[in-house]
C-alpha cells in the first residue's frame, strides 16, 4: 500500500531537518529514499537497492552462491567443450566467449563477496570506511551473529 510506504518518509525540508538532529545510532540517512537506513553498507545496481540490516545477509549469500552456480556452470561448459568442438566453429566460439563471461562474473562475485567478508569481520560497512568512521567494538563472531542470527552456523548458508 502506498500510504504505508510513506509512512515515515521524509517528503520536504522541514522533515528532513528534523530527521538530521535525530539521527538514530548505526544508521545513514538516504536523501534519494527519504529514510534512514540502518547498517547502511552501499547501494547495489544488482539489487537496486541499499544493503543494510535487513538485506546484508541475502546480498551476501547472493554472492556466494551465485559465485558457485557460476562456477558449476563455466565447468560444465569447459567439460562439455570437447563434444561441442565437432558441432562447429561457430558454436565453439560462442561457448568459449560464454565460459570467459561466466569466469568474469565468478571474478566480480568472488571480489565481492571476499570485501563484504572483510568488512564484516572488522565490523564495519563500506558507508562507513567512506565516511572515516570505525564500526561498532564487537567480536568477529558477533559481527557475524548480527547480520547471520544467532542461530546454528548451519543455518548461515541458507537465505532466509
């Protein structure tokens, strides 16, 4: 419902001043969506969206496996490149400049997911390195914990 969502909105000048002097711990205000976003880490043309506190956890598991299906994918293909070299010249390149796509993507979403690893660990989210400000003084387990839940590490890889 649309008044739901701008329930809390910030829509002129004066809303937005007041939410600045009442700025909430741990949150970056988005002057694009009118809101404070809790645990801001970055936009994401993936997701067309901020990754915050409430997303991290699937834009994470988003990279991992999406780095595996990949993967499985670019191997298959690599497998199946003998079979296809018979077919034609033409299919061979095409599934050659398809496995050099998907090893690109694997690439990107390995990088990806390694730093939103390591700023997880330390803590800290990429709003805040640009800003120069340090994270909160928590463990590495409860950096985790606060993204993943509390639950079994079991339950970490799967997305919901």
């Amino acid at each position: 419902d649309w008044k739901e969502l701008l329930s809390g909105t910030v829509i002129n000048e004066r809303q937005e001043f007041f939410a600045l002097q009442n700025k909430p711990d741990y949150a970056s205000f988005s002057k694009s969506m009118g809101r404070y976003v809790i645990r801001a880490d970055h936009i994401c043309g993936w997701i067309n969206n901020w990754v915050g506190k409430k997303n991290h956890k699937q834009f994470i598991l988003l990279c991992f496996w999406g780095f595996i299906y990949s993967l499985i994918l670019a191997i298959m293909e690599l497998i199946s490149l003998k079979e296809i070299s018979v077919k034609g010249t033409i299919l061979l390149i095409f599934c050659i400049l398809l496995i050099f796509f998907e090893l690109s993507c694997n690439l990107v979403l390995l990088y990806t997911l390694f730093f939103t690893l390591k700023d997880l660990l330390n803590n800290t989210t990429k709003v805040k390195t640009w800003k120069g400000e340090k994270g909160n003084e928590l463990s590495h387990l409860e950096s985790i914990q606060e993204v993943f839940g509390k639950g079994p590490c079991y339950q970490w890889f799967i997305p919901t």
